[in-house]
C-alpha cells in the first residue's frame, strides 16, 4: 500500500514539474489573428481613440449600419464608463458561422474572453469585469462585431 502511495505522489510531482496540468495549447495563426484585432479594439478603446474604435467595428453589424462615425462620436464621448485596462484570456474561432442567416458572406467567427477594468467617469470607481467579444472576419479581416 505504500508503495502505491509513494508511486502516485512520484508522478503527481513529475505531472506538476513537466507542465501537464493547466498548460494550454499554443495559439493557432487564425487564434493569433484575433487575438491582433482584439487588441488593436482594445487599444484603441483605452486610449480613447474613437476612429481606431469605429474602424475595428465590423462594417457590416446592425449598429454600424444604423449609427455613422458622427452619431458614434456622440455616444462614445457621452458614455459614462471607459475602459482602462485588459487582459485577453481565451480565443476560440467557431469552427463555422453560428450566424450564417443573418451574416451570410461572413469568413469567420470568433469569441474573445477577455478581463476589462472598466473606469466609471462620474465617481472614479473602477470594476474589473469578465467579457466575451464577438468577432468576424470578412474580406480577410477580422472584426468586432
């Protein structure tokens, strides 16, 4: 009986010592891609940056279709939270397009996982609050949607 005991806490250290538990796989180029767009979004959200924000929005969404760079302005300026700081945590491209009918011509869809402190203007407070962004790739260029 010892001798088990000894045998499976030798290879709990060995598993602990070589990475098996917890260790994630290297991103894919496509992962990668995202993963750029996001944070070139990102960025440009921290730094308040509102053109870089209106051209990371994919083109084709109901809201940039509804709203232009003007009435964007507007809303962004007004908005009573700002992002302050991220971490991207987790990139999953879908491996078809889950919004095929409303998005027909749409070459790719991902979801971003990410940690946003967010930074209310009126009071200072700031909040650290998890996201999963949707993105979208068309014409060989990813997007947020």
């Amino acid at each position: 009986m010892r001798g088990l005991i000894f045998s499976g806490l030798i290879l709990a250290l060995i598993s602990l010592g070589s990475g098996w538990a917890g260790e994630r796989a290297p991103l894919t180029a496509e992962q990668k891609e995202v993963a750029s767009a996001a944070r070139r979004y990102l960025e440009a959200e921290v730094k308040q940056d509102y053109k870089a924000v209106f051209k990371s929005l994919y083109p084709g969404s109901d809201y940039c279709r509804a709203n232009g760079f003007q009435a964007y302005m507007t809303e962004a300026r007004s908005s009573s939270v700002r992002i302050a700081s991220y971490k991207i945590l987790n990139v999953r491209v879908a491996p078809e397009n889950p919004e095929k009918e409303k998005y027909p011509n749409l070459e790719g869809f991902a979801r971003v996982e990410v940690d946003v402190t967010i930074r209310y203007r009126d009071s200072g407070q700031k909040s650290l609050v998890n996201y999963d962004f949707p993105f979208v790739k068309e014409g060989g260029r990813w997007y947020k949607l």
